[in-house]
C-alpha cells in the first residue's frame, strides 16, 4: 500500500489559510492540517462538520431527566420523610444536584464519545507527520494518490502561497 503524502510547511496562519482556499478551489483534496492551536476556519475549510454539540446536548438533557427521576423517586416516593412540615416533593431543592451532575455526565460521556470516535485508547500508535506542528508550524498534507500527477502543481501552489518546505514523506504509526 502506498503511503506516500505531501506536506506543506508553513511559518504564519495567515500563509496557510491563503494556502488552503487557493488549492481547494484547484480541485485539490487535503489531507489534513496540524496546528499548534485550533483553527476553526480550517476545518470549515476542509468541509468537515461535528454533530457534537447535538450530542452534548442530548447527554445533558438525559443525564437531568435520568437525575430528576431519580431525586423525585427517592424523595417523594420510595422514601417521603416530613420533616418540619416541608412537603417531600420540594422541587427547588432539587437544582443545585441537578446541574452539577449534569454537568459531570455532559463532561464524562462526552470526553467517552470523543474518545471512541479518535480512536483514541492507551498504547495506540501515533501518526505525526511534521513534529514541528506541536511547536509553532502549520502543516497541511495531501494523500500522494488522489493528485492524479499535478503534484508539481500543488507544490508550486504551496511554495507561492508562503510554505516554507514541501517535501514527500510516507507516513507511519510512530509508538
């Protein structure tokens, strides 16, 4: 199988976003983009969404349904102690537990949901194609195959839009 990627260098974000649309618009599929930060215009750039906001939501809403039950159960239910004459169905006194185990079961199954569709676990073999990107470069890589020999095309592209390398490299899984 070959696994043999370009990858573009580049010293300033504004460089590589210039970069990305002028390729995307030439009809280029990009690979991926490493950042030593975030760049939410990349990903929009690249086309890919997330559902995950959705899916936080729908773990919050169960997790304040599933907790809601639970405290009116316990309460009013299997347990109703009248003390002080308060009645046991004291819903106010619900919220404070509410929210925070909201928030603990948003946080724990989200980071469980992310984790799973990374594939990340201990022990995995990593593929880091420029070291220098958890430093302070941005590198954007294409899959050799999909350029249909217009790579001397996308490295003139990447070199006139300010990458300051552009090199071929196989990547493999690193321990």
């Amino acid at each position: 199988m070959d696994n043999k990627h370009i990858i573009g260098v580049f010293d300033e974000e504004d460089a590589l976003m210039e970069a990305v649309h002028e390729v995307k618009e030439k009809g280029f599929r990009i690979g991926e983009i490493y950042s030593p930060y975030p760049l939410h215009e990349a990903i929009e750039a690249m086309g890919k969404t997330s559902r995950f906001a959705f899916v936080a939501f729908l773990y919050g809403f169960a997790g304040a349904a599933a907790v809601l039950a639970f405290m009116y159960y316990t309460a009013v239910i299997d347990w109703p102690v009248n003390y002080g004459g308060k009645p046991t169905n004291a819903f106010p006194s619900f919220i404070v537990v509410t929210i925070i185990i909201t928030i603990l079961t948003v946080t724990i199954l989200s980071l469980l949901t992310f984790s799973v569709r990374a594939k990340i676990y201990p022990g995995k073999a990593y593929i880091l194609p420029d070291a220098r990107s958890t430093d302070d470069k941005f590198v954007v890589i294409f899959d050799k195959s999909l350029l249909n020999g217009k790579q001397t095309e996308l490295e003139d592209i990447l070199k006139q839009k300010g990458a300051v390398e552009v090199y071929e490299k196989e990547l493999k899984p690193e321990n």
